[in-house]
C-alpha cells in the first residue's frame, strides 16, 4: 500500500474530534472469522498477481507470504457479519458533519507466526485511534487508525493496522487542479489533456508539429492504418512507411457532450456542448477528432470537413476538422 503524503497546515480540537475521540478503543469486530481457511489456491494467485516467486510459499511446507496477512481477514462484497455498529455510528457522524469522502493511507503489519495451509483465521478489530482534524491538500479530515488482531488456530499470528483519511474535499478555484499538477493552465483555465507520446505514433505527432496529417502504410501488403500501430492489422507485417492524407473528409459518426462540463474542450464559436466526431479521411481511415466551425446542434453524419491544425495552448497543436455547412 502506497503512503499519501500530507502535510498540516492548520486546525486543532474541535467538537467534532471531540465526539469521534470517545469511539477509540471500541470494536470495529469481534470475534471475526475468516471466510476461508489458509489455502494454496489463494497464496498462488498471491504470489502470481505480487509476482513473487519465493520458494517458501510454494510446494511442501509451504507458508504464506506474511504480507498477504489481511487478505485472510477481508469480508469481501458481502462483508462479514460481525462488523460492529461502533464503526458505522462512527462514519455515521463523520458523514453527517460532511466529512464524506475517504482515501487509504497506509498500513502497518506485525507478523509473529507463518500462517500454513489449513490454519483457520480468526480475528478482532478495534478503532484505535482517531486523529485529530488536519489539513491536506486532498482536504480537511480526520485519520481513522483500525487495528485488527489475527489470530491462527487460535495463536496470535499478526497485527494489521489500516489507516484512511475521511475527509472534506477542499474547495479549490475552478479549473485547478488540487496542488495545481500539469493540466493547471498559468491563467487558472484548463488545458487539453497532453497525448501520450512513445515509440509507435512519436512519427504522428512529429507530422502535425509540420501541420501534416501522416497515415501509416504497410510495407508488405499497403494497407493504410490509423492510429498508429508497431504492425499491421492485415498481414502482421512490422515494416511500414506514411502518407500524407490530403486532408479531405467526412464526418461519418458523432456524440454531442453535455455533461460533465469540460471547459478545456469548449472552442470559441461554440462555448457550451461540443462535438466529438469520427471523420473518415478520403483515404479511408478514420480518426477520432473535434469538428470546428459549426454549431454542435449542426454537425451531420456525412457532412465534408476539412483539416486544420488547432493551437489550443502554447504547448500543444491538434488536427480538427472544419465543418462546410452551418
Ligand atoms: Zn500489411
């Protein structure tokens, strides 16, 4: 499990951190029984899905990876039975004050006897400590620390310590992201998202940075393909080279978005819903594009477009297609 790094900047008791305090030492379960016994089944697709390939948890006198300590204790989509009603007061009031959204932080375990195949697990759980109310840059919350006890055909085998914040969402300035990451536009707007650029289409953007649409071209059998690929879909040939479409097109399929608002798709001549078109290119090939130039309520399956190099940023281009009729 992965830390998420937070950082205070501010708050302190309050009466709230008052109230969630009386819940520490209550039971979150009590006398918690796995669902199913220690099992190789259940270590192999462990260790396949870890891709751990330590000896020790495979063959005869096999034990189970001690990290996988709370999976004998999850209660899966239907839960265990035996959750106590102290957990669900708890959240109850943190829902209530607004405190309604959670993310994991980190855990601790304690490993004190290898867990075999054949071992029944058995456990309890106690909220053992609530913090108080802290400020992240996810927002302001609480950390909620429970402890869970695992025992192993009745010897104490470990202890699993889960922590999570629930917290309020800060309020940030629209168009920001939380901590202002690569998509926060100087100005406060949102930018596009940035392409993924690699290898296998590096050869595309590099044509529209040259306001060239490139079509790559298989070196055996010819045919033309979009996106761009390492092979082709016809022959499997990895040999290829492009050309260049001329531009010319026909909106062969669209959606009109409306909700959620995505302000850095809005284009000037039409500030509200936008259209998102599949063009089929004279070539044949189709991609995926704006159509620019034309109300959304306007663009029509077979309408011709044609290409044009759109400069939403300073840092990226991007082909669209202008609508002829509107
Ligand atoms: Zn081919």
């Amino acid at each position: 499990m992965t830390g998420t790094r937070y950082r205070q900047v501010g708050g302190g008791p309050d009466a709230l951190y008052g109230r969630l305090k009386a819940y520490e030492g209550r039971a979150a379960a009590t006398a918690g029984v796995g669902k199913d016994l220690v099992n190789e089944p259940m270590i192999r697709h462990w260790c396949e899905a870890m891709g751990d390939t330590n000896p020790a948890y495979a063959g005869p006198g096999a034990i189970a990876p001690p990290t996988m300590l709370q999976a004998w204790t999850m209660g899966g989509l239907s839960g265990h039975s035996d959750r106590s009603s102290a957990y669900d007061e708890l959240f109850g009031l943190l829902d209530g004050a607004g405190y309604t959204s959670v993310v994991a932080t980190d855990c601790e375990q304690e490993y004190l006897r290898p867990l075999r195949p054949g071992d029944e697990i058995t456990f309890d759980a106690v909220i053992e400590s609530v913090s108080e109310r802290k400020t992240t840059k996810l927002g302001t919350g609480y950390f909620i620390t429970t402890r869970t006890d695992v025992r192993a055909a009745g010897e104490p085998a470990g202890t699993h310590r889960f922590r999570i914040l629930r917290y309020r969402p800060a309020v940030r300035a629209r168009g920001t992201k939380p901590g202002g990451g690569p998509e926060a536009g100087q100005d406060g707007r949102n930018l596009r998202p940035r392409p993924v650029i690699n290898r296998d289409n590096a050869g595309f953007w590099q044509g529209v940075a040259e306001h060239k649409l490139l079509i790559q071209r298989c070196g055996q059998c010819g045919a033309l393909r979009f996106p761009w690929l390492p092979g082709c879909n016809e022959c499997g040939c990895q040999e290829w080279d492009t050309v260049e479409a001329s531009g010319e097109g026909t909106v062969f399929s669209h959606v009109v978005m409306h909700h959620p608002p995505f302000p850095a798709f809005r284009t000037s001549d039409d500030a509200g819903p936008y259209a998102v078109a599949l063009i089929e290119l004279a070539e044949g090939v189709r991609m995926v594009s704006n159509v620019v130039g034309v109300p959304h309520g306007k663009v029509r399956t077979g309408m011709p477009v044609r290409l044009e190099f759109l400069r939403t940023d300073p840092e990226l281009e991007l082909p669209v297609f202008r609508g002829s009729e509107g």
